[in-house]
C-alpha cells in the first residue's frame, strides 16, 4: 500500500515493503533501482543514483529500532525503508587551516572570566584550596563536555540547534542554549563599551580617575595618592571607585523610578565593539578565522608584559601569595564545588551553544582530542596567570596603603577591572599610561575574542535556516539589533540589568539545559553510539574515562550541582539592592523563555510526526532524523551501513541492567 509518512522533519517520503533492509540494500547497489508502481509519493526513478557503487545501499536509512521484540520477528518483517536522494547542496564553509578553528577555541574561551571572575571566585572560596575543586570538576565536568560538543558537532557539520537532529525532540535544549547566548552577547559588548571608555582614557596625563572632581559631590581622596588605608577608609572614597561610578557609568542608587537615559560617551563607545565584530564576521568564518590569530595571541604578549611588572612592584609577592595560600578548611564546603562548577562553565564556554558551532566548520577527520586538551590546558594556565598577575598589582596596593589585609582592597567581578587594579595603576611611578592601555586593550582583545565567539553562534543557526543570505548582510543585522539592545546597559540603570539578565537569562538557563544536553547524548542518542562515532570518523577508540563521565559522572554532578542550586536559591540582588517585584517576575519569564522550549519543541515534533501509532511517534521523536551523520553523501551513506550492522549484532531480549551496561561499556 502506498503512504507518505513524513517519518522525519523533511516530509521525506517513506516505502513500506516485506523486503529486508538488507535486500534493499542490495537492490540499489546492484543498479535496481526502480521503485514500486505504489509508492506514488513524487519521487521519479532517476531521481535515485544509479551507480553501481556500494556505498550507494546506505542511501537507505534504515529505522533503528532498539526494541528487541520487534527485531526478534521472523523474516517476514514489515520495515520502513527511506529511500533518500542525497542533494548535492552546497558544501558548509570550512576553516581554511585547522589552527584557525584552535586559536578561535582560545580566543571564545579565554575572556573576561579569566581575568576578573577566576582571581576574585579563587580568593571567596579558599585561594589555592580552590583550585583543586577547579581542577576536578574541570577533568569530571568541564573537558568531556567540551570534548563531547566538539564531536557531535564535527561528525554531523551541524550548528547547536541542527545538531539536535540527533534526537530532534530535545532541539528545544539548542534553541534554549541560542536563546541564553543572544543574551550575554548583547551585554558583554557594553562590558567592551566600558573599557574602549577606559583605553581612551588611559591616554590622559594624569590619569582621569587618579584625581578627585568637584562634579562628583563626596568625599574622596586622589588614587595617585600613597596613605594610610586605615585612617581613611572610614570617611573617603578613591577617585577611582567615584570615576567608574559617577563619571562612567552615573550609576542610580536604584531603579524603582526607571533605567534613566543612555550615556552618549559609552553609547559611542559601544558602536567599536560590534563595529569590530561586524568586520570579523562579514565573510563568515573564512574572516572570522583570519581574525582569531590576533584574537588569541595578542592577549599573552600583554599578560607577559604585565606579569614582568607585577613582579617588581613591592608587595607584589605578598599578593601572589594570598592567592594561592590554600585554606584547607573550606575544600569540603559544597559552596565552593558549585563555585568551581560555575567557573568551568564560564571559562571554558561550555553548554551555550558556542563550540558546536566552531566545530561544526572543522574538516571530518580534525583531531579534536588534541584541541580539546590544548584549550582546557590553556585556559586553566591563563587564570592562574591572570590571578598572579592581579594580585600581585593587588599586593602591591595593599603595600603601599598600609592595609591590614589584602581582602581590604579587593573588589569583585567588573569593581576588580575597573575601581581596584585602575586605583593601583594610578599608584605607579613610572609610565602610568603604558600600563593601563595595556591592561585596558588586553581586556578589549579577550573580549572581542568571546563576542565574535558568540555572535558567530547567531549567525550559524540564521544561516542554517536561511541559508541563501550574506553573511555581510547576517553580520550587519546582528550588530545593528546588538547595538540597539546594548544601549539599555548604557543607562544608569544599565548595571543593574545586566547583572539581573546574567543570573536569570543565562547562568540560570545554562545550568538546566546542561542537564538535558547530557542525558540526551549519553542516554537518548547513547554513549555506546557516540563511540561508534568517534571511530568511524577520527578512527580511534573511547577510552574509559570519556565512557564513564559522559555516562555517569558529569550527568550526575550536573544534577546535583542543579539541585543544591535550586536548594540553597535566593532572590537575587544587586549590591544588596532588592529589586521591585515586577522585576522579579520579569526575571522568572525571561527564565521560563529559555527551559521551556525544550518541552515547547518536543511537543511540537511529537505533533508534527505521522505515524498512526502515538507510540510509534513518541519513539520516532528521539530517533535520529534519515539524514544524521556526516554530511558528505559517500561518508553518510557508508555511516549508515555501519549502523545497520552494529545494532544488527545487539543482543536480543536484553535487561535494563545490560542495556546500561552495553550503552557506557558495549
């Protein structure tokens, strides 16, 4: 009987036949390729490749099912066979050298995190003692999932929505992970708007907020300064905490009135940042690439300059040593673990969609191992880096102010970058200016670096969809609509919502839909065909420590990492501010706006399938779609044939416990 079943998303047409999957294999390879007068689905016998190449059989995607009473039947089985024409299409763009898609790993990955949040998260949960947790979750947490994006994508040549073709009721868990990144892309480029406002500045002789304003109506007393800390601490301000507060970003005492009105310096400020991402991205990756090789080197030649100079200045090295002096007491406090966990998401741009995407331009059989190992490797040292090189200018302020403790003078996330390391700087005898235009361009640079990372993650699901538009014209788009959302941040208010849309659109998001990627690749897709993956296209085996974290170790402590947060969760605040009620419900909807479209997808798919059997559907949701797998035809059709066979030899009638067995060890 004839039926169009659009069994997957593409309304592919379907032939029901008693002929085994094999026999039609045979059929095609053989030249036979004429179809049933009763398949009626539109599909014209030339429209099937008529070479008598093997590789042809595997143009029939076979339905794997993994139920084992089906399997069992005689040989008479009914099975549904996708006869499927491979389109010649065009061919996705690729990295021009493979070192391109290396650098560009470590600009996305080494940023801001690396430079304020790592020093500062490292000193609240126990200096040195913090970095073994770190260590930890990095090798259980952080590097398999890397390693894991990083396949599925390059095996598949698909961005992080498409690559849920995997299992395409949880592609709500990509358009989440989009969803978190338009997000933090838009705020991230005023966090550049901030500091292009301080390089410009950083040319000034004196330095802007080394001295006091009279504009600024408060106590203070000049950066450039050498006093006792403990004779003013209590009745003045440093010019530099005033300059970042009231002449950068005019921050209100609160919000209950409004966000106020743009700052035209940094709504001027802002159009260099997606200027500079504009022209990045304006020939796609092909650019974008060409671009990295500055991106992910230029930062290192500045950290080694500061580093030199840090480790001359007088008290230098009491700083270095507060950092990482380890506090033993705190290593079992489920505070840091979570801190650690937060950390390795933040540092290595894991779960937001971001490497899928540069893996997904890699050739076939680009060694990932390798980059994966190189990226975790250098984004680890670059913190450590980045602490000592902090906390050494930090040590030395706290030196000359006479503080009797270096927590005194640290300040946390941007206060770190822009009030504590700019009032140290302000401190310096020699060439001021070099060294803050240094510092102020490194941070420039590894942020560009994330933000094109980001927005290129924009452009590929665009362009997934659309594919016949630009990329000039996808970039242009993306900068206009970034740059007129960044101007909220550029407010007096702008601070507050940046830091309320980072808990409640990203980390938040980010965290959840973490949990789902995992189950959906390890236990939805499978760790044992994942495997399967990583041989058939790089040609090496699994070994057992990627086996055991992708299928018990990292899903596990995700979870738990999510549910001690949900425990221990708080209305969150902003420098103690409470926000209005309204914003809180405002926060729980921008939430709601990223998790639920998981389920609002696999509703979606469930419904859209044909199958009469709601069972069936239900099945074939997380089934992969005909077309998975490497996008060459040849590849895909000789990847196909190994799925066949490899599920052909499973074991009949198998338990639970086999089943999880065979799915992390098989």
């Amino acid at each position: 009987m004839a039926t169009s079943n659009p069994a997957f998303e593409n309304d592919e047409p379907v032939l029901v036949t008693t002929r085994t999957p094999l026999e039609s294999c045979q059929e095609l390879a053989n030249g036979k390729n004429e179809l049933p007068k009763e398949v009626g689905s539109g599909i014209e016998p030339t429209d099937l490749n008529t070479t008598a190449d093997p590789t042809n059989s595997a143009k029939v995607n076979h339905l794997h099912s993994s139920d084992d009473s089906v399997a069992s039947t005689p040989s008479t089985l009914l099975e549904m066979n996708l006869v499927k024409n491979m389109p010649n299409k065009g061919q996705r763009d690729k990295w021009g050298k493979d070192i391109e898609f290396l650098l560009s790993c470590i600009a996305l990955s080494v940023g801001l995190g690396n430079v304020w949040r790592f020093p500062f998260t490292a000193l609240e949960n126990g200096g040195g003692a913090f970095v073994i947790p770190y260590l930890i979750v990095l090798l259980l947490v952080g590097r398999p999932i890397y390693y894991l994006e990083m396949l599925i994508s390059q095996f598949s040549s698909r961005g992080c929505i498409n690559v849920y073709d995997a299992s395409p009721a949880m592609r709500g868990i990509g358009v989440g992970q989009t969803y978190s990144t338009f997000i933090v892309m838009t705020y991230y480029a005023s966090l550049m708007a901030v500091t292009m406002r301080y390089l410009i500045a950083s040319f000034g002789d004196p330095l802007p907020w080394s001295e006091c304003s009279d504009a600024w109506n408060a106590t203070c007393i000049d950066s450039r300064l050498i006093t006792n800390m403990e004779e003013n601490s209590t009745r003045a301000v440093t010019s530099a905490e005033l300059y970042f507060v009231k002449d950068v970003l005019k921050e209100a005492d609160s919000i209950h009135d409004g966000i106020g009105i743009p700052d035209w310096r940094l709504v001027l400020c802002l159009l260099v940042p997606w200027t500079c991402i504009c022209l990045t991205l304006i020939k796609g990756i092909k650019s974008s690439g060409k671009v990295a090789y500055f991106l992910a080197i230029f930062p290192y030649v500045v950290m080694l300059v500061l580093l030199i100079r840090a480790c001359t200045l007088e008290g230098a090295g009491d700083g270095m040593l507060y950092f990482i002096k380890p506090q033993w007491d705190r290593i079992l406090e489920a505070k840091v673990w979570y801190a650690a966990v937060t950390q390795v998401f933040f540092s290595l741009t894991i779960c937001f969609g971001n490497v899928m995407m540069y893996s997904s331009y890699n050739r076939f059989t680009n060694n990932v191992y390798r980059d994966v190992t190189i990226v975790s490797i250098m984004d680890t040292l670059t913190s450590m880096l980045a602490g000592l090189i902090v906390f050494g200018v930090i040590g030395h302020l706290a030196h000359v102010l006479e503080a009797p403790d270096i927590q005194q003078v640290v300040r946390g996330g941007a206060g770190l970058a822009f009030i504590t390391y700019p009032d140290a700087i302000a401190k310096f005898t020699f060439w001021p200016q070099f060294f803050a235009v240094a510092f102020f361009l490194m941070l420039f640079v590894l942020g560009i670096g994330s933000n094109v990372g980001m927005a290129t993650t924009i452009m590929t699901v665009i362009r997934d969809r659309f594919p016949h538009l630009p990329p000039a014209l996808v970039a242009f788009g993306i900068a206009i609509v970034g740059f007129s959302i960044g101007i909220i941040y550029t407010t007096p208010g702008g601070q507050y919502l940046l830091d309320f849309l980072d808990f409640y659109g990203a980390s938040f998001v980010a965290l959840v839909l973490a949990v789902f990627e995992m189950m959906t690749f390890a236990w939805i897709y499978g760790v044992s065909r994942i495997c399967r993956d990583v041989e058939f296209m790089l040609g090496i085996k699994t070994g057992l420590y990627w086996r055991l974290c992708w299928g018990f170790i990292t899903p596990t402590l995700l979870a738990a990492i999510l549910i001690y947060h949900i425990a221990t969760y708080e209305s969150f605040t902003f420098n103690g501010y409470v926000y209005p009620d309204g914003m809180y419900a405002f926060g729980w909807c921008i939430f709601a706006a990223g998790v639920l479209q998981l389920p609002a997808w696999a509703v979606y798919t469930f419904l859209k399938r044909k199958e009469p059997d709601w069972r069936d559907r239900l099945v074939h949701c997380f089934k992969p779609t005909h077309d998975w797998g490497p996008e060459d035809p040849e590849l895909n059709a000789k990847y196909h044939e190994s799925v066949y066979k490899a599920e052909q030899a499973l074991p009949r009638n198998r338990s639970i416990a086999r089943r999880i067995f065979d799915n992390v060890f098989s």
